[in-house]
C-alpha cells in the first residue's frame, strides 16, 4: 500500500536571532538527506512546501511504495544523524505523520 509521510519542521525566522551562518549548513543537510531519501528502495517522490501564513513552518510530504519501505528509511543510521543534525540545529525534533489510502 503506497503511503505519504508528512513531515514539519520549524525553521526559526532569521530576525528572531537564528544564527546566519548555520544556514548553508542547514541547506547542505536537507539537500543531501533528500539524495539519500530518492535512492532508497520504495521511494516514490518528494516535496517541500512552506506555509503561506507562517513563513517559519515546512512540510515536506514523502511518498512511498509501503509503509516497509518508510520504516526502513526511518530506521537507517545514517539518515538518522543526519536529522539529529538537523534538528539540533532548528532547536526542535522534526514531526513525523503517516498516513496511507484507503
């Protein structure tokens, strides 16, 4: 069964003092987990969207073959410090919803 994984992060505005210089790092880590992420076997697609109404808050939604395959990525090391990275850098753990069709 295919499944979508929406996921959000909260990227803190830059005038409410985040500092400028993690942000390429930020840019780096996003892009290369979004690599990693494409060439896992059940991966379907990807996308990133920023809400209109607060410029602050991503939601990337996943795609994916089976919720196998998901857990699979979900649990890989390398993905995971990856995110760790991530999150530490935002100051808040990235929020995970899987939903699948019915």
């Amino acid at each position: 069964m295919t499944i979508r994984v929406l996921m959000t992060r909260r990227i803190p505005e830059l005038t409410s003092g985040m500092d400028l210089a993690v942000l390429p790092r930020l840019n780096e880590l996003l892009i290369h987990l979004r690599g990693m992420a494409s060439e896992q076997p059940g991966y379907i697609s990807g996308e990133t969207m920023h809400n209109v109404e607060d410029p602050s808050e991503y939601l990337v939604i996943g795609t994916w073959k089976s919720l196998e395959a998901w857990r699979k990525w979900r649990n890989n090391s390398r993905r995971a410090a990856i995110q760790a990275e991530i999150d530490d850098l935002l100051g808040a753990p990235t929020a995970y919803k899987v939903y699948g069709y019915e």
